[in-house]
C-alpha cells in the first residue's frame, strides 16, 4: 500500500517536473488511501487516528460527487486538467473507506470490535452493514474491470495520449487499490 501511495507520489513530483498532464485530486486521493490502508493493515503504520481519516476522505468524497456532478452538468469543455477526468468512481473509494474506518473509529471510543480489517489474524470485523460492504465490493469488482479495459483499450492505441504522464502506471495503481479495498470489504462481510 505504501508503494503505491510513493507511486502516486511519484506521478505527482514527475508531473511538476516534465511539464506532463496527470490527474492531481486522484493521485492526492490514492496517496492518502495508500497511507491509510497499510495503516488498516499494520496500526503502527498510521500516522493520523481513524477520525482524521475518516474526515479526510469524506471531504474528498465531496469533493469528487461535486466534479461527478460538474462534469455530468457542464460537460468536458472545460475541465482543468489537473482534475479527474472520471471522479464518479473516487468518490465511491472514498466512501469505502470512510466505511472500511468505521471499526478502528469506534475501537478509539472504546468500543471493541477487534482487529482492523484486513489485518492479519483479523477476526472479521463487520462495521456495521455486510449488504453495503458486499455493495462497495462488487463495485471494486466492476472498477477493476472497467480500468483492466480501459487500459487494454490504451495499450492498443499506437499513439498514447501526447500530455498524460504514465496513463499504463495510473491504470495499475488504480486495479491494485481497487483490489486491496475489495479485499478489505469482503474481509468485513
């Protein structure tokens, strides 16, 4: 997880650098998920407590419902392309992990309810609603296929994409993230 938060890191710092087009809310988004899940994995490894966390992605989930919208409502036209060019499904991966925070948020209010998901050893841990964990992780599901796709369909191209930066690297680190957040989902079933 933390390899593919420095990957997303990485897109960011290279985009600055080569003067090449990259998506800055969606790599922003995939770092902090990075950090956060290997936090979910290992609690040693989480910087901020569940709470922080849980801010953080619900305030990016409205950030990327608002561009799901802006985009539907005013079209492509004009979007800046430091913006996600399909935010509908980043706001659903951060509503999974506001989701996915739900048990170490109510362990930190002394509530126990185990191990984090998708820890080794975890007991299992339900947040709170299996049908809405089984939900979000047929959606993860779906995304993988959607990005595995998209990415063949780029790969196919002769000519990639003159300003995007590493769009094949991007692809792979959205099916990794995906895969892992449907792990966890299903861990919590």
């Amino acid at each position: 997880m933390l390899l593919l938060a420095g990957l997303s890191a990485g897109r960011m710092v290279a985009s600055k650098v080569r003067r090449r087009q990259t998506e800055f809310d969606a790599d922003g988004v995939h770092i902090l998920m990075g950090i956060a899940m290997a936090g979910m994995f290992e609690p040693r490894l989480s910087p901020l407590p569940a709470g922080l966390w849980q801010a953080a992605f619900a305030a990016a989930a409205a950030w990327f419902a608002w561009q799901a919208i802006w985009v539907r409502w005013r079209g492509r036209t004009r979007q800046p392309h430091a913006v996600c060019a399909h935010p509908a499904p980043h706001a659903v991966e951060c509503v999974a992990m506001v989701y996915m925070l739900l048990p170490a948020l109510s362990r930190a209010s002394g509530r126990t309810t185990g191990a984090m998901p998708g820890m080794i050893g975890s007991s299992g841990v339900a947040a709170g609603n299996p049908v809405l964990a089984l939900m979000l992780a047929v959606f993860m599901l779906g995304y993988i296929l959607w990005t595995a796709d998209r990415l063949a369909i780029l790969s196919r191209c002769k000519i990639a994409p003159i300003q995007a930066l590493a769009p094949r690297q991007a692809a792979c680190t959205r099916i990794a993230m995906s895969i892992a957040m449907g792990y966890m989902l299903l861990m919590m079933l």
